[in-house]
C-alpha cells in the first residue's frame, strides 16, 4: 500500500471517529438527563426530599383577574373561620375550633350536606369575601388561596392540578344574557345577579410527560376546555401559559375578550391583574390509588413536617352555604328558566375528578332538557329565527307541514284503492241473490227442525 493510501486511510477513519464519538456522547447525555428526571419524579416521596419537581413550578399558570372583578383570591383558613357548619340550615353544635386540619372531622356528621354556612348575611358583601389583591409582582400576602395537587400515575406521568379558591362567585345578569332569551328575565332588582354562591373553586391541570408539558384543562362552569400544550390558542409568558379568570364567576379561559358559556351567557376577562398563584400555595402529592394526600414542600424550603394541613382535602361538604329555600327573602327566581339568585357552594378538591384518563373529566355533567331546548334554539337563532328570517322560516316550517299533510292523505287514498276493490251491483244477477237467500232460509227451516 502506497503512503498516499495510508493518509487516505488515516483520514477516513479519524473522520468517522469525530462523528461517531459525539454521536454516542449525544446519546449518553440524552439517557442521562431521562433518568434524571424519572428519578426526580420516583423520589417525589423519599423520606428526605418531599419536593415539588422544579418542572411543575416553571410551567405553572398566570393567572390574570379581571380589572373590574372585586372578588380576589381569598385564604382558605380565614374562610372557614368566617363560616359556621350547618345541615339543613341548622347550626352543627358541640364543634372545636375548625381549621385545615380537622375539617373532615365534619364528614362523620352529615357528608356531603354540611354547609360552611357565612356568618354574616351575604347580601351586606361583607369584606372577608373580597379576598386579598395581589401585588404588582403578582404575590398574594398573608393569605394562601392555591392549592397544587400532583396525582403520580407513573415514574413517567403527572398530572399536576393548580386550584384557586375564592370566597365568593358572583353569577351573571341581564347584560350577560344573550338575545333574545334576555328580554325573557325581568330583572326586579337593577342589576341582580343569580347563580351566586359562597366559596368558589376553580383550577388548571397540566399532564407532564417525562418533565415535559404535554396539555392543559381549563375549568369553567359545569364543563371546561383542554388543549394540546402547541395550540396556537394557548397564551404564553416565559414558557408558563397565562390564564385569565372571568369576571365574577371566575371562569378559566385561554384568551381575553368575551366567552359565551351554557349556550347564552357571556363571561368577560381581561388582564387586569396578573397574580402568580404557585408563590402562595399548598403543595400535594396524591396516590391514585389509595388516593392519599402527602403535603410536599418547593425546592429551597425547608419541609414542614406538621402541621400535616390535609384534612380539608377530603371534607365531602359545601365549601358556602346551601341553596337557600323559595321562602327565604334572600332567594329570588327567574321566570321560565328557575334559575336561582343563590345556589349552594361548590364540593372541594377532591370531587373534582383528580384522577382522570383524558384531560377532561372522564364523567361529564349531564344537561336538563331545559339547556338542551336553549342550545338548539340557540343555535338555529342567528341563521333562521333572527328578525326577517323568522317570518321566512315560518313560511318554510309551514310550507313543508301542508306539504307533509297532504302527502300522507294520498299515501292513506292509494293503499286504500289498492288494498280493496270496489265491486259494482250491477256485476251480480238479482237472481242469484234470490236463489241464495232461499237456500240460507232453507237451512234455517231445516236446523229447527
């Protein structure tokens, strides 16, 4: 072999080494960094390290709160302390100081019809309620209103729920009514909102893949919506997706602006103040399982052992009070849809579907018939019911009745004429009918006999 074979020689394979080794260098790191983060994930219950995975902070929500929405975040202690337990707004007696760490205690009196019930008359607005503003850093001080529960479902796979809570939800009026369904609601008070209720708890939950965000649920009234962590829908800052909570009813949506929900309603949201949720939270780790709650402590802080602060998750009640009865003079109803000016307060965390196939919950709420009808009226409004193309489409809806109508009259006329032949008389001689009748009296002449 020459010396120029040789270099030839030396050249490729030095050239194949310089590829191959970075090539497996690559390939190490990638195993590596994987088995870093299933191991982050495995550990999230060691003994010594009861942390959040630094991912589930770094991808967590903004919130933005309405600019006109007085009702803020609120600290889940204060309102339990403002509240008092009732059963069928009777007063539970012989009670300890309630607290996040006794709550459930009431489950053994009446599950899920215990009501943490205010103590002040709620049409007063009393300035508990309002909850804390955050500051311009988006931080809620002295009061702790998020709750973050992470439901390990493999080394792998997290589904990571953010809740927010607020001691009040204030329901839509007439200007949040679609046409025409609003010219059907008299409003007797000047403004009066319905659907209103004590305590409201609504959350954002992220599924992680490996550390990674694969997509997000937004809760909003009796349904919600998901998105692919891609969708161009998604509003982001600094890799966290920005929320915004809808005025009053404290709805999540993807984008500002208005949103009409249950067919006719309208929320509005826009950034009016961005609150950072995850800086004063309750952090959770919970077994599908055996659907046990174990506090966990963020990167950088020291874990608290105690107090555990995990009996509020599994209080079965109502987080306000319970609808208040027909007669009561705080209670109005609208006509023709019964829609109440108070409804009761919502169920906590833990009924909630935590544990969950899909980003949705797997067992939706089922609509009456009433929110069926509104839907398809709804929907056929804008196109065929809307001013002039009422008359147009009740000329049509007419129209094809007349034309239904008379096509089943001749339908009924021809299977008629051709199920039956007429026979005429004139095709029977008189005679024969004669001598038939002779023949049938003969017989009875001869049966008397």
């Amino acid at each position: 072999m020459s010396a120029a074979d040789m270099a030839r020689r030396r050249l490729v394979t030095g050239s194949f080494r310089g590829l191959v080794i970075p090539l497996l260098a690559a390939q190490l790191l990638f195993v590596i960094s994987e088995s870093t983060v299933q191991n982050a994930v495995s550990s999230m219950l060691a003994e010594a390290n009861r942390t959040v995975p630094d991912y589930v902070t770094r991808y967590a929500p903004l919130v933005w709160l309405h600019s006109e929405d007085p009702f803020r975040p609120a600290d889940l202690l204060e309102h339990v302390r403002h509240t008092t337990p009732m059963v069928n707004q009777k007063p539970v007696s012989d009670l300890p100081e309630l607290d996040l760490d006794n709550l459930a205690m009431l489950n053994n009196i009446g599950g899920d019809q215990v009501a943490l019930t205010s103590n002040d008359d709620i049409r007063d607005l009393p300035a508990w309620i309002f909850g804390e503003t955050p500051d311009a850093m988006g931080r809620v001080y002295n009061a702790t209103p998020c709750v973050v529960i992470l439901v390990e479902h493999s080394s792998r796979d997290i589904d990571a729920f953010f809740f927010y809570f607020y001691s009040y939800d204030r329901g839509a009026n007439l200007t949040q009514v679609l046409e025409p369904l609003n010219h059907l609601i008299e409003d007797t008070e000047n403004g009066m909102h319905f659907g209103n209720h004590v305590g409201d708890w609504e959350h954002n939950m992220i599924r992680f893949r490996d550390g990674k965000p694969i997509g997000i649920y937004y809760s909003q009234h009796a349904d919600g919506a998901a998105y692919d962590w891609n969708d161009v829908t998604l509003s982001m800052k600094n890799e966290r997706p920005v929320v915004f909570s809808a005025y009053g009813s404290h709805a999540n949506y993807p984008s500002p602006g208005d949103h009409v929900h249950d067919e006719v309603l309208v929320d509005y949201c826009d950034a009016g103040q961005v609150w950072d949720p995850v800086l004063s939270a309750y952090f959770y780790h919970l077994d599908p399982a055996s659907f046990t709650l174990t506090r966990l402590s963020t990167s950088g802080s020291p874990f608290a052992a105690a107090p555990n602060l995990t009996s509020f998750f599994y209080f079965t009640g109502m987080w306000g009070d319970a609808q208040y009865p027909d007669d009561d003079p705080r209670q109005k109803t609208v006509p023709y849809f019964g829609l109440q000016r108070y409804v009761s307060g919502p169920a906590g965390p833990a009924e909630k579907q935590l544990v969950r196939k899909g980003l949705f919950p797997d067992h939706r709420e089922s609509k009456s018939w009433i929110q069926w009808a509104v839907g398809i009226f709804m929907s056929l409004y804008p196109c065929c019911l809307r001013g002039w193309r009422a008359w147009v489409s009740g000329t049509v809806v007419i129209g094809l009745g007349a034309l239904i109508v008379l096509g089943i009259r001749f339908g009924v006329r021809r299977y008629r004429l051709k199920g039956y032949k007429r026979v005429e008389t004139e095709e029977i001689p008189l005679s024969d009918l004669e001598c038939r009748e002779d023949v049938v009296f003969h017989r009875a002449e001869v049966d008397q006999r």
